[in-house]
C-alpha cells in the first residue's frame, strides 16, 4: 500500500474535506521505535487500535445504519491494507478512510501520534498539525559532477535523488588544447547544472518544499541557483558549507536542522512584529476568547501559539462557532454548544483551511501577554 509524507498543503487539503454522505473515519497508529521496538509489540499496538475503533463504530448511537455499515468496510481495509504497509522510517501513521466517498489516505509521520480513533463528518487532522509544522524541507547539493537531493521535515531528511554526470576531470586533458579543453568543461558543468535544476523540479514539482537551501562550491552556487526553476528559486533559503559527496545524510540533516531553526525564528520574529503593528492598528487579537471569535468569524490572517498550548471548549454542532465555553447556548443561533477536550487543535484545524500562516511558538516569551495564544486579522 502507498503511504504519502504529511505537508502542509496535504493537511490543508484533507481538512477542507467533507464527503457529501457518509462519515470519516480516522486513525493514528503510533510506532515509536523507542516503545514498539519489536514487530509483536507493534502488532499488539494495532490490534488494541482496531479494537478500539471497533467499538467506537459499534456503540455510536448518532451513526445510521449505512453509515455504520460503510464504516465496518472502512475498518476491515484498514485492517487488510495495515498488514501489507511498509511503514519503513515513520514513527506514525495517520489513517483517513470514508471508502464509499473516495477517500483512503495513509500518511507517514516523522513523529509518534497518540490519539483515540475518530468517527466525523470530517478528516479528523488536528493531532497533526503541531507535528514540525508538517513543512517540507529540501536540500541539494552539487559540485562539478555530482549532486544529491535531500528531503523531509526539518527533523528527518531522506536522499531522494542522485546525479553523476561524466564531467571530466579538470587536470585529465585528452589532447585538447588548455584554453579549448576550459571551455568544453565549462560547458559540461553548465549542462551538468542544468541537469541538476531539471531533476530537482522534476522530483518536487507535485510537492513543492517551504525552503530549499543549497550546498555547492562557491563558483558553482551562483549558476545553480540560476538554472533552477523560478518555482524553486522563490524557495532559496539559503546556502549550506557542506562536502558533496563525502557528507553523511545525519551530517546534512544536522546542519540543515541548525539553518531551518534560523529560519523560522526569523519567520516568527517577522510575525511577532506584525502582530505588535496590527495591536497599534485595531488589526490583532489576544488570548483564547478573542482569537475564536476571530476564528469563527474568518478573520485571522496569521494564528502565533505558544507550542503545547491547549484548552477545553465548545463547539456549536449548528454553525460552527467556537467558544471557550461549552454548555451554554450559541450566541448566534441558540444551540447548546458541544464540549471539545481542546479547542486550541479545532482553531488550528480551521485556520488552515481558511489559507491562513500558523505559527507554533517555543520559548519565546512575547505571546505571554497574550494569555498563550494571539492573531494577527485580516480586516
Ligand atoms: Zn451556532
């Protein structure tokens, strides 16, 4: 069975999703090698998994009889396609199926997930979307002759392509005269660049990364940078000082990780200050009651969270509306607002459908003011 990464645009996608009938069911397998070391400790982790959302399918007495049914079918593929998976390198899985509506999606995840099935209208994404902000990251490297394509999340980086072309080598002339014998190699490290930048868009034009960040000699990074295509030249993100070939892939992802953490503290300064403007201008939002009511209404532009930040809620089952309460009745239409264990994750959900930047904030002490969590709004 195919497995796909998580991505941002991915999660996005999956959380805008609602089948027209029928319900979703959605499942998170943890494979923390560090608790489900051995392949029977994994199996007994399954098992208890599909038990689970067994009885939840059972015992839900809002489910109607078709739905129940389509739901029983969705577990048993689940169950099928779990046998045959090759979860090779993930330390999670998340398990969307509504078979009778099209939907059957397994993603890998970089991190462990724990987290009770879920039967919704709905992809249930939330446990995901604090997982390394579920970016993509690439690197690509190249020299003369050589080069590699990395990619993954800013904590797990996988070799996904590799170049050799028969450049040849500077001091083996072959007869040619020096000046003529130059020329040729340029010429044959620019069609080796080129090579290079075709490859790389070839390998990430269905999914595109957030950053890409170079390593190349100094002479070769320039003209690299120039023959990629404009789609990943707006993604440079920097360059990196690395050996092509005699670098490890845990070397690359090391000082990858250094640069990508630079990065996003620059994204998050860059927010943070936009989000001090838009307190000046009537245009920002702090604290949970404020930043839902932004959320419910559309508003929010850039959600800033401090990482780890949770809390209970409501929902109303009617329109939507979120509050920091439940219980009582939805000021828009009078519906008992449902309770949620944590609103903060529904918010999150939410906010990436509506296309808007969330930002998980760790040690930083700007939105404490804010009561853990503030937005900048769009009007
Ligand atoms: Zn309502």
């Amino acid at each position: 069975m195919q497995a796909n990464e998580l991505s941002r645009e991915r999660l996005r996608d999956l959380a805008a999703l609602q089948p027209p009938e029928g319900k979703v069911l959605s499942i998170f397998v943890n494979l923390d090698p560090q608790q489900f070391a051995t392949a029977p400790a994994r199996g007994t982790e399954v098992r208890s998994l599909l038990d689970r959302a067994g009885r939840l399918v059972r015992d839900d007495e809002s489910l109607s009889r078709d739905e129940r049914i389509a739901l029983k079918e969705d577990l048993a593929r689940i169950e099928r396609e779990l046998g045959s998976l090759d979860a090779k390198g993930a330390h999670g899985l998340a398990i969307f199926a509504a078979t009778r509506a099209g939907l059957f999606e397994v993603l890998k995840l970089a991190e462990p997930v724990t987290h009770d099935p879920v039967v919704a209208e709905r992809p249930y994404v939330e446990p995901l979307t604090s997982l390394d902000g579920g970016d993509r990251w690439c690197v690509l490297l190249a020299n003369r002759r050589s080069a590699r394509l990395l990619c993954g999340s800013r904590s797990h980086l996988a070799e996904v392509a590799l170049v050799e072309d028969d450049v040849h080598g500077q001091h083996d002339q072959g007869g040619w005269s020096q000046s003529r014998y130059q020329r040729g190699i340029e010429k044959e490290v620019q069609d080796h660049l080129r090579r290079v930048a075709g490859v790389a868009f070839a390998t990430l034009r269905r999914r595109m990364p957030v950053g890409l960040l170079i390593g190349a000699p100094h002479e070769l990074a320039g003209p690299l940078e120039e023959a990629l295509h404009p789609y990943l030249r707006e993604r440079l993100a920097g360059r990196l000082d690395v050996d092509v070939e005699n670098t490890s892939v845990d070397e690359v992802q090391r000082l990858a990780a250094e640069r990508i953490a630079a990065i996003q503290r620059d994204r998050e300064d860059a927010a943070l200050e936009r989000l001090a403007e838009g307190f000046a201008g009537g245009r920002a939002v702090g604290g949970l009651e404020g930043v839902l009511r932004a959320v419910t209404e559309q508003r929010v532009q850039t959600l800033l969270v401090e990482a780890g930040f949770t809390a209970p809620g409501g929902k109303c089952p009617r329109c939507g509306l979120l509050a920091a309460e439940s219980g009582g009745p939805c000021p828009a239409d009078g519906t008992t607002l449902q309770a949620c264990a944590d609103v903060v994750a529904v918010a999150i959900g939410r906010v990436l459908t509506q296309s808007a930047e969330v930002l998980w904030l760790q040690d930083r002490p700007e939105p404490g003011p804010h009561r853990h969590i503030a937005a900048v709004l769009r009007f």
